[in-house]
C-alpha cells in the first residue's frame, strides 16, 4: 500500500473509533458548530450519509483499463490550457508532459489565458504546430470553433478535459474523448456532504463560473441535489468566473458576510480555487479556518486545495479529480487514436477528501495507475 494510502487508512480507522465513542465523521472541534436539532428531511440525510461514507473509502485500487495498443513512438501532442491559474488545468498538463515523455513523444502546454481571444489564439497557434493530437482542457470548444473544424478536417485527434459535459467520446464538438469524472456524481455527492455534516440544516452559499457550461451545469445540479433536503437553504447562487476569482473574491466574500452573517454556515464551488482566494477574506472578518462557513470544492482536489484540507484553513473537504492519472489517460486514449483503437471507456470513481481520511496526501489517484499505462504501452 502506498504510504499516503497507509496513513489514510490510520487515520481512518482512528474516526472510526472516534464515532463509536459518539462523535461523527469530520468530528473534534469543528462537531459544535452542527446542528442538534432534527433533521430537515430524516429521508435524503439518511441516503446522503451513506453516499458520503462510500466516497470517503481510502483504498483505490486501479479499475481502468488493463489492455490496449502498444505505444506508438515519435508523436508530438499540444496541450491547451483554460488557462494556467487554474490548478486542475495546471495539474492535467503535468500529467500529460510526464506520461509523454515515458511514451518518447513531445508535449508542449499553450496557455489560453482565460479569454476567448487567448483560447483562439492558442488554438490558431497549436494548429501551426501541426502536431498529432491537441488537448482542449478546460474550456468550451464552441470557443474556438472555426479552430476546432479545422483540426477535425485534418485529422487531428481531439482530446478534451472537463470540456464537454460528459465523459467519452463526442459527436459535437467532434472530440475522440472526454476526460472527466461523471459531473452528475461529482456535484451530486458534493452536496450530500453538506447534508450529512450539517445533519440536514445549513445556509449555503454556492460559487459557479457561468461563462463555462460544464461549470455551470455542475453547480445547477449541486444546488438540485441540495434542494432534497427542505432543511437546506441556498443562500446564494454567486456567479464568479474563474478568471476574475482573484480579483472579485475578496468583495464577494465580505458582501455575502455582510447579508447573511451567521446564517452562512456551508460553501460550494465548482473549484477549489474559490477558497484559496475566499480565504483572506474570511481570515480578516474574524472566521476561524475550522469553522463556519464549511467549504467544499467541487474540483478539482489541486495540491493547494489539499494543504487548506489538511490544515483545516477555510476549505473542510474537496471532490478531487484525479489529476495526474487524467494527464496519463489522456496520453493513452491518443495512443488508442493513432492506433485506430476505440477509446478506454474509462471513468474515474468520485471521492472526497478531508483531513480525517487524506493522511496528509496532497492529491488523490487510484493506486497503480502509472504502472498499468506503462505495462499497456509495452514500456
């Protein structure tokens, strides 16, 4: 067992006995700030609980592919990245450079900027490039269409990551595969968490990107899944592009504190990166990290995100993607592409970290996964 893995486990087993002496999950000094009243809907917390027992297992043993073609030598890939302020995008493009290089294959990463103009830009200059395969990561193709037509009728092979709403291949845009986990899953056990911990009753503030419609449509269905339990009241529904996080944060945070006061007990976003900029706000109104309001990101589990996790710094929990196994299924999916292989058909599992379960690791893959490609690749 990986030693991360192996420290969950500790710590696991540590709740475990922690609950049998009448605490719950995620307890110690942050168990006062629950509700002691009963629960606004007994039906949907029961079923959200289990849900959230289930994604906080530790063990991830590998269960994507296990065959596949040979990797074939001497390709060229661009990476196009939302942009790189984004820790997920960031994250993928280390996957992918590292599984590249194992393959013999160049990989260059081009930043978008987080503009319509910089994607286009980038996407006009990856064509330039004329490489084997291109990455959207991160963004709505229909950005870059007229780019996107392009590399379709030149027989590029497309590979998107959280750029279009389900995983798999797609008719349109035309991308051989998809990379993300099920968005359904993600935002659906994103919000049970706030219905477990909150035993049912919690204010929520709920932070979205609406200008990415795979983001947007992540944080429609968490506020659906919240609306099951009648005791969970959205407060908010705060439209905050990824772009402008860094900037809007901080006054978003202090006009939220400002309405809702102590009413604002829950957080989610479609991102982590919310939080590490929320952060100083919350810090500076007086909030203690451990306590209300109680974050959850719903993406992408960046080492950053872990850190404020672990350390208990105004971020209580993330749903993380599996970020650099990502990069390392993207290569292999365009290794299927060249070798007229269909794709994997693989999706990674949803999970949730917090710091009673992530033993100090600072990102979340299934267990062997580098040593599955690498045996699939003939490496």
């Amino acid at each position: 067992m990986h030693p991360t893995r192996k420290a969950a486990v500790t710590a696991a087993a540590l709740l475990v006995m922690a609950t049998a002496s009448g605490c719950e999950s995620g307890a110690g000094a942050a168990a006062s700030h629950r509700s002691s009243a009963k629960p606004g809907c007994p039906t949907a917390l029961s079923r959200a609980k289990q849900a959230v027992k289930k994604a906080e297992a530790v063990n991830a043993p590998w269960r994507g592919p296990t065959t596949g073609p040979k990797a074939v030598h001497g390709k060229s890939v661009v990476y196009i990245a939302q942009t790189l302020t984004n820790p997920g995008v960031a994250g993928v493009a280390r996957g992918v450079q590292e599984a590249a290089k194992i393959v013999g294959w160049q990989a260059r990463t081009l930043n978008g900027e987080g503009t319509p103009e910089g994607l286009r830009a980038a996407f006009k200059r990856a064509l330039r490039l004329k490489p084997d395969g291109i990455v959207i990561s991160g963004f709505d193709p229909g950005v870059a269409a007229e780019e996107v037509k392009k590399a379709n009728s030149e027989g590029i092979p497309l590979i998107g990551w959280h750029a279009a709403p389900a995983p798999g291949p797609s008719k349109d845009p035309q991308l051989f595969s998809n990379i993300t986990s099920r968005v359904e899953d993600v935002a659906k056990i994103s919000a049970d968490w706030i219905i477990a911990r909150s035993n049912g009753r919690a204010g929520v503030v709920l932070f979205t990107d609406a200008t990415v419609p795979f983001a947007k449509r992540k944080s429609d269905l968490i506020k659906k899944e919240l609306a099951t339990c009648s005791g969970t009241k959205l407060l908010s529904y705060t439209n905050m592009p990824i772009p402008q996080v860094n900037r809007r944060s901080i006054g978003e945070v202090r006009s939220l504190l400002s309405r809702f006061g102590r009413k604002w007990t829950y957080s989610a976003a479609i991102n982590d990166l919310y939080f590490q900029h929320a952060a100083p706000a919350l810090r500076a109104a007086g909030k203690d990290g451990a306590g209300a309001p109680f974050n959850i990101g719903a993406g992408d589990g960046d080492p950053s995100a872990f850190q404020r996790v672990n350390g208990k710094e105004f971020q209580a929990a993330t749903v993380p993607e599996p970020l650099s196994e990502q990069g390392w299924q993207i290569v292999d999916e365009f290794n299927r592409a060249f070798s007229d292989a269909p794709e994997s058909g693989y999706v990674a599992p949803v999970h949730i970290a917090t710091a009673a379960n992530s033993g100090g690791a600072l990102s979340w893959d299934s267990e062997g996964y580098r040593q599955a490609y690498r045996k699939i690749w003939g490496d």
